[in-house]
C-alpha cells in the first residue's frame, strides 16, 4: 500500500527521498511524488506511475531543498493520475501533506472546508488535510495562535483531531522551513536517527541505507522532526521523551543479492529463515524456551480455546496451527479470516487465547481484530517478522519469526517460518500442559530441526517443476486438492498462483470434490495433488483419480509411495511429520508460481492490483 518518506537534514533531500521510494516499491503503488521546501515556498513534483518516472519531470534536478516528504500511492479515493498523487497542498500552497491511511470522513470534511471557501483539485481523501491545517492555522484557538512556534503543530494537531479513519502524515511547511511534523493512527511511520540529519519513513527497509537507530511512532503520538532533534508530543501536545530501537537488520538482506527477483531469493532463504527461526528456541533433550513470553501453567491451564486471527498467507499458516494446537496441546483451535473476526462477534473471554499471524505486523484488520479481542478480556498473542510492528506493540505477548526482511508482495519465507513458530509454540505450551507425551514432542523437534536441510534438497532440484510449468502456464484454470494439513497447504498453493500468475485456481478439501465443484473438472484441466499423511494416501488418490477419470492432467506432490501409471507428473519430497509437512510441500507450489509467472512475462514482485501491506481495511 502507500509508502512514505521524509528527509530533513544538509543532503539535498530529492535523490534521499526518490531512494527511499524505490526501496517501498514492494508494496505496491500506481503514482508516486515528492515535495520539497525551496527558498520560501513548496515545490510539488507528481505523477501517476512508476517512481522512476519522477525523474523524467522537469525540473525534478534543480531542487536543492534540504528538506522533503515523499509518497508512493495506491489508489483507494479517484483513479491513479497526477491531480490525486502525493503530495497535496492546501489552497494557499502554504502545506504540504502526504498521508497513508483512509479518511472515512473525508466528505463531511470537505464539504465543511468547502463552506468555508476552500476549492478541491483532486477527488483524494487527502486533501482535506492540508486545507484543515491552514483552517486552524489561520483560525486557531488563540492559546495555540499565540505561541507562533508551536502553532503549525497545534494547526496539525486540530486538524488530525477532525479525522476518522486511519492515516499516518508528514506535513512540511515554508512558514517553519526546518522542521516536519509527523503523526500516526493505525498506520506505520518509522523516524531514523542519522548525524545531524533524520529520515522519516512508513517501513523500516525504506532508510536502512542511512541507520539502524529507530524512533517506533505510537498511535496519536506526534513528533517535530528537524535535523539535530527529534521531539515527540501526545495528543494533548504534552511533551515526552522516546527510546531508541536498534534494528539489526542488515540493509544488504533488503537487496535482491544476485537474484532475478526478490520473490525467488526468498524463496531460496527459506533454510536460513527456518534455522533463524529455530534458533535457541529448543535443543534435542531439552524443553522449548521463550524467553520473550512469561505465560505461566496456570494461564495456560485457565485457557479453554485458541483463536488463531491473520489475513491471506498468514491465516494458511493459522489453519496449521489448528492441527498443531489441537494435537499437542488438546485445546479447541478455531482459525478466522480477521475481517471477519472483527465483525461477527465471536465469543471470547478470559479464558481464550487469540493468537495473530502477521508478517508486517501492520495490516489493518488484524490489528483491529486483535485489538477487539483485547476489549473482551482475552489475552493476545502477536506472531510478527517485524520487530516493534504495531501488532507487536498492541498484544500482551509477541513472539518473532527471524525470516529477514520479506520485500516480495507474494509471501514464501514468511509462511514457512511462520509455521514453523507456530509448531515450536504448540510444542512449548504442550511441555507445559503435559498433554503430548515426551517421545512424540522429540520427535517432532527432530523432524523441524531436519527441515532446513531437506528444503534444501527440493531447491537444489527445480527443473522438474519448471519443465512442468512451461507446459501448463497458458491455461486459465487450475485446481489444488489435499486433505488436512495438505488441504490447508493447497489453499496456499492456490493463493500463490493467483497472485503472481493471474491464473484462476481453487483449492479444495479433496473428500469435498464430489460435492459440487467436480462439474468444473474437464478434459486437460490441470489438478495439482498434494499427498504427505501416511493415514490418508488411499482416500488422497481415490480423490484424485475421480478428477483423471474426468480427463484432468494431474502433478502429485507427495512424499508417499504411491502407485506408478496413474498420474501425469510426481514430484516426491523428502518425509516429514504431517503436522509440518506444509512447509516442505509449500516449495514446489511456490516456485511452480514463480516459473509460470516468468514463463508469462509478468512481474513476479509486484504483481497487479496487490499491496504488501494491507494497512487499510
Ligand atoms: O503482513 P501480513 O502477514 O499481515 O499480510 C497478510 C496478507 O496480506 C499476505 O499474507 C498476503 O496474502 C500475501 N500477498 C500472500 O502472498
């Protein structure tokens, strides 16, 4: 989604800020601009498509301004196009503003400004923010008019207290020339502390390059960015300090590192983000430990159901989960799609432990799901690969997948880890609870510490699945079919083709073909298989001979004998535990993806219409 950025500091700000908007590509956009204090005005340059183009502005290369904000937009209120690009000004041009988020009263709004006087250019919910400002700044209350210092923030802080919705701003203005002011609600803003220079910016990976030290923007938290100082008020404009937080990231991690794309070196890093993810969580012989989360036996023995709450990738991971908590731990799991959670008044209380799966730790309505559990008395639990994301900042316990930075709109590494946690968590509450015994626990510890190697053995042997790939990326419809945990991998199989090939696919619970969806299945139509339960190998093929008597060209992923003649491609993986197969069958399914798209020529990392960070709901 939108992306910003923000420099103050003696650099010339326009090549930072075209920078660090090139870094947010990932996130998906469709316009992009920068704006930048020259002398005593504004300076605007905008337009819709690629951030690159902003190069080919005119005059782009004469800016000398040392101060700026910048936007990539994804477009939510008017089409993509210049007018609704990023940045916008009031009708003064006296500031400048770029916003994530959604103002959902942007019309009352505008027709409140537009009554008094004030014209719209674009049909952006944006704008009302730069001509709210200018209303209060021209007519505040006097307390916040007398202090001339003071009054661009308080103009901010009125016109913020008017929004509804979501929004994370910077606002930059000729009248204070050295400073930036910045807020957020439910949006990410990140500030990085540099020598007398500071950047602003919606994602951590955006300002790598120039720090690791990172000032973390709390909901209704406002901050006065220059560049020897940053200062950060409440929403009352009560001043307060900040803690530091060093990101360990390394900026080179954010680079493709000799790839094609980002989505193929993630893709390989798998591994390294399951060995990272492991990490000293566990030994052979010796208990799980987290050492980030205190939850005591009693809490866990008061809990009498897990909710696990994410969106796309992540709730394929919770589904997981389900069979991981259930069989472990002996707890009623159920899994929920978050915007549904948040709307279809679930039954929680006390004793009910919700668990979010997010990646960013940003998107919108698992943090709003989270935060609904949290007013019915639940205890929450966070599953993030960003540390100090929101999600993170809102649960009573956080726990952290180590995948690295994850720039591909298509998530591989994060699912992977994600599951893995997922599994390392189940084992350490079932430790706890006592519920699975010993010998089953190390077992299953052997099996996840003996994933990274064995996903190496399916990386180092691709050929098969691009051959197949070549041969099937024309079509227009493909089906996934498995049963438990496969059936919960197939849905992620069929998310990850969607979204990069733009081939439409659907997965299914095998056993449940027969009731319906078996009259899509014709002659050439390709049905990919995943077979890895031991208990379920008869009752998987019998499924899926139905759909090859009915003509369909079948792939089995399976780590099974099964018997030779019947299908058109197996690909055999190595064995695991069914409980985390997911994370070996996942492979094939990704890259399959991946081949396809390049096979179609699209752009695997930024495929159309998709955002990374879903931070609006
Ligand atoms: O950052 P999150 O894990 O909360 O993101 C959730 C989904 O938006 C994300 O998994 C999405 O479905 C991916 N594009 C899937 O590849």
């Amino acid at each position: 989604m939108c992306g910003i950025v923000g420099y103050i500091g003696n650099k010339k700000a326009t090549p930072v800020l075209i920078d660090g908007l090139l870094c947010l590509e990932y996130r998906g956009y469709d316009s992009a601009g920068i704006a930048t204090i020259e002398n005593d005005s504004i300076k605007v340059m905008k337009d819709k498509g690629r951030v690159n183009n902003l190069y080919n502005l005119e005059g782009i290369n004469d800016l000398e301004g040392t101060v700026g904000i910048a936007h990539t937009r994804w477009a939510t209120h008017g089409k993509p196009s210049k007018e609704n690009s990023h940045p916008h000004m009031d009708n003064s041009n006296t500031f400048a503003v770029v916003h994530n988020g959604i103002i959902e009263n942007y019309s009352e709004l505008r027709e409140f400004l537009s009554k008094n006087g004030y014209n719209f250019l674009s049909q952006t919910d944006t704008e009302v923010i730069p001509n709210l400002i200018h209303y209060y700044y021209t007519n505040g209350p006097v307390s916040i008019l007398e202090n001339i210092n003071e009054r661009f923030l308080g103009a901010v802080k009125s016109a913020v207290n008017d929004l509804k919705g979501s929004y994370a701003i910077e606002a930059i203005s000729p009248i204070c020339p050295n400073e930036i002011i910045v807020v957020r609600k439910d949006s990410p803003l990140v500030i990085g502390k540099g020598k007398s220079e500071n950047f602003i910016a919606s994602d951590i990976p955006a300002i790598l390059t120039h720090t690791k030290d990172f000032y973390l923007l709390d909901d209704n938290e406002f901050a006065v960015v220059s560049k020897n100082k940053v200062r950060f008020f409440d929403n009352s404009l009560i001043e307060h300090n900040k803690a530091i937080k060093n990101i360990e990231w390394d900026a080179n991690a954010a680079g493709k590192d000799g790839y094609e794309d980002y989505m193929l070196k993630e893709i390989n890093e798998q591994p390294t983000a399951i060995r990272e993810t492991i990490g000293s969580r566990f030994k052979l012989g010796e208990k799980c430990s987290f050492h980030d989360i205190d939850i005591t036996k009693e809490y866990l023995s008061s809990v009498n159901r897990i909710f696990f709450v994410a969106c796309g990738t992540a709730w394929h991971a919770g589904l997981v989960g389900k069979a991981l908590m259930e069989n472990l731990c002996k707890i009623p799991t159920e899994v929920d799609i978050a915007s549904e959670f948040r709307y279809r008044n679930p039954i929680i209380d006390e004793h009910t432990l919700c668990i979010y799966i997010s990646q960013s730790g940003e998107t919108a309505d698992t943090i709003a799901a989270l935060k609904l559990a949290k007013s019915h008395g639940a205890k929450t639990l966070a599953i993030s690969n960003v540390i100090g994301s929101s999600i993170t900042r809102e649960a009573d316990y956080s726990i952290y997948t180590h995948a690295g930075p994850e720039i591909a709109v298509a998530s591989t590494k994060a699912y992977t880890s994600q599951v893995a946690l997922v599994a390392i968590l189940a084992m350490y509450f079932a430790e706890i609870l006592g519920t699975s015994s010993e010998s089953e626990i190390e077992k299953l510890k052997s099996d996840l510490i003996d994933l990274p190697s064995k996903i190496e053995q399916i990386l180092a042997n691709t050929d098969e699945i691009k051959n197949f790939a070549k041969k099937i990326y024309t079509e227009k419809d493909m089906f996934f079919l498995g049963r438990g945990t496969d059936y919960n991998v197939a849905l992620e199989g069929s998310l990850k083709l969607k979204e990069i090939s733009y081939i439409h696919s659907e997965a299914y619970a095998a056993g449940e073909l027969k009731h319906g969806p078996i009259a899509l299945i014709e002659n050439g139509v390709t049905v990919i298989g995943i077979i890895t339960n031991p208990d379920l190998v008869e009752k998987s093929i019998s499924n899926i001979q139905e759909v090859i008597t009915r003509g369909a060209k079948t792939l089995i992923i399976t780590n099974q004998i099964i018997p030779n003649g019947h299908f058109d491609y197996v690909l055999t993986i190595p064995e695991t535990n069914p409980l985390i197969s997911p994370i070996l069958s996942v492979i094939p399914m990704q890259l399959l993806s991946y081949y396809i798209s390049k096979f179609k020529g699209l752009d695997v990392d930024k495929p159309r219409n998709l955002a990374k960070s879903v931070t609006v709901e």
